[in-house]
C-alpha cells in the first residue's frame, strides 16, 4: 500500500509542478495591474485603477482576463474579456458590445507592461491602459 501511495505522490506532484511551470513560462498568464484612463472628458467613463487576472484557454490562443477596477481600496469585477494572442505582434485584441456600442481593445506587450486602448463605435480613443505584471 505503501508503494502505491508514494507511486500516486510522485505522480500528483509532478503534474502539480507541470502546471506551475506552464504558468510560470507564459508571460502573459497572471495579474496586471496599472491605470485605465478616460480620453473622453464628457462622457460616463471615469479613470479607474485596473486589476486584470489573465488565464489561458487550453489548446488556443486565447487568453481570458478578468476585468477588474480597484474602489474603495477593493476590486469589483468589471466582467471578463478573451483575447486573441498574435505572437509574433507581441499583441492581443478583443471585441465587445456594451451600452456605448462596440468596443475594440488593443494591447502590446513588452516585457511585464502592457499598454494598451479601448476604442469605440467608429475608432474614438475611450481609454489608454497602462499595466505591469503584479506576480
């Protein structure tokens, strides 16, 4: 019994540490945080400290973030996004409609930053996003 245990030890402990070295390797994969800033003063959109969690979607090159804003000194979910990776851009990008209308999320990566934009309806610059790698 003994032999099976530390058999079934090994094993767990070894696809454990699989995992988290898959995560470890993905520069993409863990928490950013930064600013999200308003570029249009006369609108509802407010300057937010942002807080997103990235995972990757197994066998795809996509990635889904947990949007989050800090208020009152807390994070409250802004809902999530996925995003589509291009390599070799070092970029990713994701589309969604909301009661502004229809919004293009562009962001570039270098090294553990992410600058990115929020452009709606017809290209209008909403946000610029400045991130860094919190893990």
């Amino acid at each position: 019994m003994s032999k099976l245990f530390a058999i079934w030890l090994l094993a767990f402990t070894g696809f454990s540490f699989n995992g988290r070295l898959h995560q470890a390797t993905d520069p993409i994969i863990g928490t950013w945080k930064g600013t999200s800033i308003c570029q249009v003063k006369d609108s509802p959109c407010h300057d937010e400290i942002a807080v997103y969690h990235a995972t990757k979607i197994p066998g795809q090159k996509i990635y889904k973030f947990q949007m989050n804003k800090m208020v009152d000194g807390k994070e409250v979910e802004m809902g999530p996004l996925n995003f589509i990776y291009n390599e070799s851009k070092q970029t990713l990008m994701a589309e969604n409609a909301g009661a502004r209308g229809r919004g293009t999320w562009n962001f570039k990566i270098t090294g553990k930053t992410i600058h990115g934009t929020l452009t709606v309806d017809n290209n209008v610059l909403y946000r610029v996003i400045d991130l860094r790698k919190a893990d």
